[in-house]
C-alpha cells in the first residue's frame, strides 16, 4: 500500500490555542502526570534523559487525552446515539473508560485475534465489544456498516482534530516541567500523538527538534516523508504503532513539523523494555520504548543533550513481559544455562551442586539426561539453570567447573543485538 494515497485533510490545522482549550477540557478528568529526569538511563545513553510517565493514566496510556477531548466535542444527538471506535489496544480501553464516565454508549470493534486480556479490559470498561476480521482494517468495515445503520460517531485512533489536540496536551506539560529540553522524541502509529506534540511544542519552543521512532517492520512515515512505498507486515513488539498508512490530517504536520523520523529494529525494543523494567522500575509496552531503543541505538546522535521521552504506555502482554526479563537476564549472564556433562555415577551431581555452591551461584533449575546417544553410556548430561552476579561471575564460575573436570557448555549464548551495558 502506497503511503501517499492517505487523503491530506484541507481543514485548517490544530493550533497551540486547541491544544490549550483541550487542556482545559482535560482538567481533573485526566492525571497530570509526572516528568523526572532517569539518572540511570542517562549514564546508559550518554545523554541527559528525562522520561514524562503517561503510563499512570488510568487505562495506562497517553490515548486517554485525545479520546476524552473528542467525546468532549460531542453534542447530545451525538452523545445519545453512541460512539464507536476500532482499536485492538490503548484506544479501546481509553474510549470505553471515558464514555462510561460521560454516560456514552461505546461500541468497539476489534479483530478476532485480539488478545482475550485486551477484549477483557475493554469489556470491564463498560463497552460492547464486537470482534471482526483478522485486521484493524477489517474491522473498518463493520464500524462502517454500525455508523450507518446506528448513527454512532467514530472517535478515530488518530486522525482527528480532536484527538490531535487531546493528544497535545501532554508536550504542554512536558515542557512546563522541563523546559530546558533540546528534543522531544516520540513513537509513531498513525501519527496522532507526534503531530499534538510537534503543533505545541514547536509553537512554544520553536528551535526543539520533535523526532519520530517506527519499528523496521512499519516504516510507514518514515517511506512517506521520502516519498517511497512503505514495505509495512509482520510481528512486532510494538503493535502499538504498527500502523500502516498515517492519517490525512497528521501527514501534513510531520511534513512540516518532524525534524526526521528513525527506524530501530526489534532486537533493541527488546532491549529498551527491558532497560526501562531493570533500571527504571516502569513496565513499557514495544511502542512506549521504541523512543529509548532510538537513543540506544544512535548515541553519538544524542550524545550531551538534553532528551525527553514519553512512557507512553504500558499495556504489554505479561508473559512477554516475563520471557523479555527473563531473556535480558540471560544476555547480561545474571541468568546462566549451562549443559555439563558428568561421569554416570552416585555423588556426581552433589559434587556438581556443591562446586557451584561455592562458587556462589544459586541453582534455579535442574535436568539430568541419560539417553542422548552422543553422549558416553557411562556418562549423562546435566543442563543446569543458575543464577549469577554478571557476567564476570558467570565466566568465573565456567572456568572453575571446567578445572574441576566438568565439560561445561553455555546454552542460549546471546544473539542479534545484546542489551546495552553499563561503561
């Protein structure tokens, strides 16, 4: 799908007045939440970071500001009849929240395959909740259909003046909290939130450059603003933005307004969510750490300046939560799978317990192996999970096995792109 077939909007653009008329909107309805620097993330990246926690809004996410500024907008024909959205994630949750507070009737649409838990959340909101199609685009169809026959208003994800504005708001905070920012870096679906953000933050400090992040995999901006096709597909940590075409209204404002846009793959996504989980004690969803993974991987870039993030949301999927923690464990060696082969006799494996036991490793699992056929008939394979202090005490602890006469291999050595470390 060409980007450029998105239909440029010819209504006059979100102004630095909307986005304050929607603050106005927002207030006491929404969390003014907090903007810190991340000391600990700063000396990782080079560069002075300072992180606004959209994550605390009540659905968890920023999308709470522009869905509240459109139901807002409504008159009450409009409020009556109902609202309807399309959204396998944060959007869903945020109209359903704020429409059940208003007294709205929401209906969202999202495909069969959503996630029993997101469908859950939605649910408890107070919305119905109507699955369709394998795809958000799918589920375009049947919103179209339940606009005409019901006469609901669509609160769209994205592209929308009124989201646009909602949206805003929170550069309007950012930047009251952190004024001395030199950059503003910020996921990008649809481009919703980085065109609030850019029409605030530039209008009130013109010289601030506003930089989009996309995944490799949904390079849709990125190819527009050069005038490509965007190649969009696959799975991806940060479903969040893994949005194909930007919309007709935000189009135009990136254009103008985003000093560039930055691809960064999957592997340090990985890498962010678990930076921010480890040393800044916040759960991120992919899209939320996309805009750290775009420091981690261009320091120089960034090297010395003053940089502010969003943590944009933290709705990720808790078992891959986990297998991120756990695998970033592994890439740092605090977490060590080892396979040793030992002499099939009484006492091997409490000599071998021992030894790591006075190395100073914690056992965390444990299988013996008796009948893999490369293995001697009078030995047997142990594949032991340990626990380390890092990596040093991990290749301490190999060498010792190893004089003690163990033959000792690492499993699930680290590939692709290691989590940054420490200097």
């Amino acid at each position: 799908m060409t980007i450029l077939a998105a239909r440029v909007s010819e209504e006059p653009r979100v102004s630095l007045e909307d986005i304050r008329a929607a603050r106005e909107a927002l207030r006491g309805a929404i969390i003014r939440t907090p903007a810190v620097e991340a000391p600990k993330l700063s000396a990782l990246s080079g560069a002075q970071i300072f992180i606004k926690y959209e994550n605390m809004q009540a659905t968890g996410s920023f999308k709470e500001r522009g869905a509240l500024n459109k139901l807002l907008s409504l008159d009450a024909t409009q409020r009556e009849r109902g609202v309807i959205a399309i959204s396998a994630g944060n959007h869903a949750q945020a109209v359903a929240h704020h429409a059940a507070r208003l007294g709205i009737p929401a209906t969202i649409v999202m495909p069969e395959g959503t996630p029993f838990n997101k469908v859950g959340a939605t649910e408890a909101f107070g919305a119905k909740v109507i699955l369709y199609g394998e795809s958000v685009a799918e589920s375009r169809v049947a919103a179209d259909r339940l606009i005409v026959d019901h006469g609901f208003t669509l609160v769209h994800p994205y592209d929308d003046p009124a989201v646009i504005a909602g949206q805003g708001t929170a550069a309007l905070e950012f930047l009251e909290d952190c004024p001395d920012l030199d950059c503003l870096i910020v996921p990008i679906g649809g481009g919703g939130f980085i065109s609030g953000v850019a029409i605030a933050a530039k209008a009130l400090k013109p010289d601030i450059e506003i930089i989009g992040v996309e995944v490799e995999s949904y390079p849709s901006t990125y190819a527009a603003l050069r005038g490509r096709i965007a190649e969009c597909g696959g799975a991806t940590l940060a479903e969040g933005i893994a949005v194909k075409t930007p919309g007709g209204h935000t189009l135009p404002v990136m254009r103008d307004l985003v000093t560039d846009v930055v691809l960064v793959s999957e592997s340090m996504v990985e890498s962010a969510i678990f930076l921010l989980a480890s040393l800044q004690k916040t759960v991120a969803e992919g899209a939320s750490a996309a805009a750290l993974a775009a420091v981690l991987s261009d320091r120089r870039r960034f090297h010395g300046r003053r940089i502010g993030l969003f943590q944009s949301g933290a709705n990720i999927d808790s078992r891959v939560l986990a297998a991120i923690i756990i695998r970033g464990l592994e890439r740092e060696s605090k977490i060590l799978s080892l396979r040793i082969q030992v002499d099939d006799r009484p006492g091997m494996l409490g000599e071998l317990a021992s030894e790591l036991g006075r190395c100073g490793a914690n056992i965390l699992e444990v299988h013996h192996r008796r009948f893999y056929l490369y293995v001697p008939a009078k030995s047997t394979l142990v594949d032991i999970v340990i626990e380390t202090k890092d990596a040093r005490h991990a290749e301490e602890i190999i060498g010792k096995l190893r004089t003690h006469g163990f033959r000792v291999e690492r499993l699930n050595a680290s590939g692709g792109e290691p989590a940054p470390r420490m200097e």
